[in-house]
C-alpha cells in the first residue's frame, strides 16, 4: 500500500561529494526527521567500513548489500534518508525510490564534484585506484551516466548554500505534502 506523504521518507540523493551527508542533519531536525545515512547504516549493520566491503567483497555485492538497506531504511518511519552516490542506479532502485519516498537531487556542477573530491581520492573505494586524468574522466563520465536516474527525483535543487538549500526543501516538501 502506498505511504501517505505526511510521513513518507524523505530521500537526499546525488553524486559523491553533492553535500548529502552535509545537509542530512541539519535537514532532520529542520522537518524534525530521524536522520539515517546508508552507508553508516550499511557499515553498522555489517560492522565493516564501506572500503572494507569493497575490497573484500567487491562491488556487484557491495550493490547487493545497498539495495537490501535501501530497502530497510525506506520501511523506517518518518526517516530522512542520505543515499549513497550509486544507490538509485542499480536495479530498479529509483523506481523503488519514486514508489516510497519524495526524493530530492542535490545536483552540483561536475567541475565542482571534481575540485571536492580530488583530495578525497584515498578514502572513497570507487576513485582510489586512479591516477588524476582518469579521475576526472570517471567522474564526467559516471554523473552523465548517472544523471538519468538521478533527475528522476521529486525535486532538484541545484548548489546552494545550507541554509538555502534547508528552507528550500522544507517550503517544497510541504507543498508537496499538500498536494499528495
Ligand atoms: C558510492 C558512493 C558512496 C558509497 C560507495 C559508492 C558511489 O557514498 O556508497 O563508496 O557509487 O557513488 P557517498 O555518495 O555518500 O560518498
């Protein structure tokens, strides 16, 4: 059966390095929502860091693992949801996506994406192996990929600020609410 919106999950989706678990606090305590990130939530559960899961596991089960959660986490009440990077391009993730939550795309230029993950090489699995013009082509080529499934969301909102960027939602999502 489908949620009603008043405590549907509200879902933070977009690329590495878009500001997801940036704004997860702030914005959970603005819409008074419990705040659950994926990766924390996947790593908890495992009790093993997503580095770790990659290497030992690599990723066709570390997307196994994330759709299982992904699925968990939309079944919990009034939560706010921080995505990972690739969750709603696998599978018919952001189908599950759309179906259960309202989703809102932190869309940021990939030049910046690029500028704020260059020193982040080392502690994110997918970037650490390359070398600097092979990270930056994967990174253009992964958002163009990834951009089908990440407009999809109910709302985009595109670089802002933090604070912007919480009373833009809380306005739109409200609106939302009223509307569903
Ligand atoms: C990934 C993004 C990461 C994490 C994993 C894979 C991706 O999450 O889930 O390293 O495929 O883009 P963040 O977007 O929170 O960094």
């Amino acid at each position: 059966m489908a949620k009603s919106s008043e405590v549907r999950p509200i879902v933070l989706l977009g690329y590495m390095g878009s500001g997801k678990s940036t704004l997860l606090e702030p914005l959970a305590t603005a819409t008074s929502r419990v705040a659950i990130d994926l990766d924390t939530y996947i790593e908890q559960k495992y009790e093993m860091s997503i580095s770790h899961i990659f290497e030992k596991y690599g990723d066709f089960h570390f997307r196994k693992i994330e759709r299982q959660a992904l699925q968990e986490v939309l079944n919990i009440s009034n939560a706010l949801i921080a995505l990972g990077g690739g969750t709603p391009c696998f599978y018919d993730s952001m189908k599950l996506i759309r179906k259960s939550s309202f989703s809102i795309y932190l869309k940021v230029s990939t030049r910046k994406l690029i500028d704020r993950l260059g020193n982040q090489r080392n502690t994110r699995p997918l970037l650490s192996n390359l070398n600097t013009k092979e990270f930056k082509s994967f990174i253009e080529r992964e958002v163009a990929k990834r951009s089908a499934y990440y407009e999809q969301a109910d709302f985009i909102l595109e670089d802002t600020s933090l604070e912007q960027a919480v009373s833009r939602i809380t306005t739109r999502y409200k609106n939302f609410v009223e509307l569903s």
